[in-house]
C-alpha cells in the first residue's frame, strides 16, 4: 500500500487527530484591529439574531404565542463558542428591538435576553469543564455536545420564559405545553445551527473530492426537497410521513461525508420549514394544542440527531481502524512495520516446517543514506525511502510482504518461492531501483541499494536464525560493491 493508496478516512481521521492534539498558536493581533474584530462579532451577533428573531416571530401567534422555532439561540451559541461569551452582551439590544419591534415590553424582554445569554454560556462554560474538544466528532464529544447545548441549554430559556409568562406577564397559560414549545423551539435552533459552530472545524480535516461535494449537495437538496413537500402536506396530516424519509438520508451523509454535512442538510431544511409554515393559513397553524407542524419540528430534531450518532459512530469506527493500522505500519512508507514483518515471518516459517510451501527473505540495506540526509536534508531521505516503497510494492506479488524494519532497511518475504525465483525476483528490483534511479532521476544518484536472500528452512529454530543469514547475505552484497544481489554461502551450490 502507497501513501497515494490509503483509504480517505485515514487521511480525514490522522488530520482531526494532528489537529486536535497540537496546540494552535493564536496569532497576537495590535489593541486596534483586537477592538475591530470585537465590534464586528458583536454588531454580527446583534444582527443575526434579531434578523432570525424576526423571521421566527412570524410564527409566534400559532397556538400559545411561543415561536415553535428559534434559530438565534443556535447563532449566539456558535458565535459565543468560537469567539467568546462576551459577545453575548449583542443579544440584549437585539432583544429589545425585537421587542420593540413586536409590541412587547421591555422588562419580560430583558429577562429573556438574560435567559438566552444563559441558554448559550452555561453549555459552552459545561463543555470546556467535561473538555469537550470541537473537531474531532468522537461519541463522547457529540453526547455531550447534545446533552449540553440542545437538551439542557433551552431548559433554562424554557423556564425561565415560562415563568414570566405565567407569573409577571400574567397570562392564562398552560405552562407544561409552553414550557415544551419554547424548549423544542430553542432545542432545534440549538441543535442545528449550534452545531454548525461545533463541527466548524471539521471542515479542515474533509476530504475535499468532487464526489463528496455533490454527494453533499444532493443531500441538501433532498433535505430541502422532502422539506417543502411536508410543509405543504400540513393541512392532510400526512406531513410527518413524508419527514421520516429525512432519516436515512441524514445517515447516509453522516457515512459518507461527515458531521458538518449533516447539520448543515438540516440546516437547510431547519429554514425551508421556518419560511414556508410562516405562509400556511392561520387556522392551520391554530388548529391544535400540539399541531403537525410541531409534530415535524420534533422529527427533524430526531433526523439531524440520528445523522448525528451516525457521524460520531463512524468516527469512532475510523478512530479503531486508523490505530489498528499504525499498530502494523510505518507510518512513513505505509508498509508494514518490525514487529508485524516479524510476527508474517514466524507464521510463514511454521508453514515452510510444516512442509507447506517453501519461502524466501530478503534484506535490502541503503548505502550512503545519511550522506543524503546531511546534504539534502531529512526531507529528501524520507522522499527517497517514500520510493523505494512504491517501487518495492509494486514488483511483488499481493501474498508477498513488504516492510520497513529499520531506518534505511527494508525486508521482503516471498511465500510460495523457491531460492531460484527469490534471486529472480531480487534481481528484478534491484535493475528497477536502478532504472528509476538513474534514469527518472527520482531519487540521488551516491545511494546504492545492497540485496541479501536467505530460503527459510524447515530445521531453522526460529526467525532470528533467518534474519541472521538474510542479514549477512546483505552485509556480503555491500562488501561486493554497489547496487549487488548476495544469496548466503550455505546456499551458493544450490
């Protein structure tokens, strides 16, 4: 396997583990541009939440005055969480003109802002104290991600709303229904465009093919396209049928593209639901306490978070393979590595003793690597030991294994070979590291290759005692000179 050959999640997981353990410098900006960048993450969050405030109050006379969705609580978690909770401070004034705007008076308006700067503090101040990593979409992360921001994060806004309803406002009012309105309302906004803000930087570590963007595209649309069909069945109650389809198209994303894809598939639909319920007649958003239009809301909680748990599953899956396979691979070359060439060996070695096939090993040693290293530096001799693997893998067979057992030396294990075909193929790479040596100029001309080769016998004790003779066949190949195949003295006559 080359480095051109490995599986995509290996690249997307080894980038997310890079990113998540290094520490990111923070770039030290003067006093002035630290203010300017301030004011416009604070006058950015003022904006968008009364401008997303707005369009969900265009749904709150529907049943109990409660807007059913609420995307300005995910906006202001998602700004605060990259940006700090001090901008939180935007919400109030956007708050109050919202307020302003929609007849209400201040003093219940004030209390909400204060309500929603908690709804988004508390779960960001949770998620640092659990350590909470953002980017690296494990099990973990994503439970409490969910369990902190969408679940408990609303259930203070929910309550505290309530109450003011309830108890300063003074309106009649069913406070359990209110109290699971304002939380759903909240906790998909929450959900969906918060998570956004998690899994932002996801976006680093995605493998940016063109297959993956248009799958993410159509993704979208289908979200989207399932979305207005819903909405629209609203009036016949078959509405939440066809919502149920969000599911495995939520899942299949969250396989085959990844966390960020999803919340913004729901995303898209989040505001395709918000626009449109806004334009159904008022009798059908009136015509019950807990209508289907709220019935949909739920489902596409239920749809993003089951894309969710796929994602995260899928990590963690990708996570057991990527150091399944660093636990048998060099992670330079991507062949194999010491100790699993060691434990392929001990097994071919009892094949060859149980008289089921005869194999061959060989050792292959870089002369004058570290002159290389010196001239040309490390990056050269990795760039060197890169080509030798691709050339190496690609003239043995698929049964063969290739390793990297030291710094400058390789072993291949030939199974099913005799000494005869061994030499062959010894040979064979030897005239192609030349070629493309000296010919494609691929690698330095001063770096010779030695080839040693040793047929495992049935009477051999063990591996060191394979090793041994592979090694002083190759330490013969040296003393003959540059770029030489050697096969052990014991087997010269045969």
């Amino acid at each position: 396997m080359t480095l051109m050959s490995l599986p995509p999640w290996f690249l997307v997981l080894n980038n997310s583990l890079t990113e998540s353990s290094a520490e990111q410098p923070v770039p030290i900006l003067p006093l002035r541009l630290r203010t300017i960048q301030h004011v416009g993450i604070f006058l950015s969050l003022l904006i968008a939440y009364f401008v997303l405030g707005l369009m969900a109050l265009g749904l709150q006379s529907a049943q109990t005055g409660v807007s059913p969705m609420w995307p300005a609580s995910g906006v202001a978690f998602a700004l605060a969480y990259w940006f700090g909770v001090r901008h939180l401070l935007a919400i109030v004034p956007a708050m109050l003109l919202l307020a302003w705007y929609a007849g209400i008076p201040w003093s219940p308006a004030v209390v909400s802002a204060i309500a929603s700067m908690l709804e988004a503090a508390v779960p960001i101040w949770l998620m640092r104290h659990f350590d909470v990593t953002y980017g690296v979409a494990g099990m973990r992360n994503i439970l409490l991600f969910v369990l902190l921001g969408p679940v408990i994060g609303p259930m203070l806004t929910a309550s505290i709303g309530t109450f003011v309803m309830s108890e300063v406002v003074g309106l009649n009012v069913d406070v359990v229904n209110v109290w699971l309105l304002w939380w759903l309302g909240n906790s998909l906004g929450f959900l969906v465009i918060g998570g956004i803000g998690f899994a932002w930087s996801e976006r680093l570590s995605l493998v940016h093919t063109r297959e993956a963007w248009l799958f993410a595209l159509l993704a979208f649309v289908g979200f989207v396209f399932v979305t207005v069909l819903s909405v629209y069945r609203i009036p016949d109650f078959t509405s939440p049928l066809l919502l149920y389809f969000l599911m495995p198209i939520a899942i299949y994303t969250a396989l085959r593209v990844g966390l960020l894809a999803v919340f913004l598939c729901a995303a898209g639909a989040f505001f395709t639901m918000l626009i449109l319920a806004e334009k159904l007649p008022l009798d059908v958003r009136q015509s019950a306490e807990l209508g289907v239009l709220y019935l949909d809301i739920s489902l596409l909680w239920v749809a993003t978070f089951s894309g969710v748990i796929v994602s995260a599953a899928r990590h963690e899956r990708d996570k057991g393979e990527y150091f399944s396979w660093m636990a048998t691979h060099d992670s330079l070359t991507s062949l194999f590595n010491r100790h699993e060439f060691e434990s392929r060996l001990q097994r071919t070695l009892q094949h060859v003793q149980n008289k089921d096939g005869d194999a061959v090993l060989l050792m292959l040693d870089l002369d004058h690597l570290e002159t290389l290293n010196d001239v040309e530096g490390r990056a050269a001799g990795d760039k060197l030991l890169q080509q030798i693997a691709e050339v190496l893998n690609r003239e043995v067979r698929g049964r063969d294994t290739v390793a990297r057992v030291g710094g400058d030396e390789f072993a291949v294990l030939l199974d099913s070979c005799s000494l005869a075909n061994g030499l062959a193929a010894a040979e064979n790479i030897l005239q192609h590291l030349i070629e493309h040596r000296d010919a494609k100029f691929l690698f330095d001309r001063s770096v010779s290759v030695s080839i040693g080769l040793s047929p495992l016998m049935i009477e051999d004790e063990g591996i060191d005692v394979v090793l041994q003779r592979a090694e002083e066949a190759c330490s013969r190949a040296k003393a003959a000179g540059r770029d030489h195949v050697s096969v052990h003295p014991r087997f010269l006559s045969a």
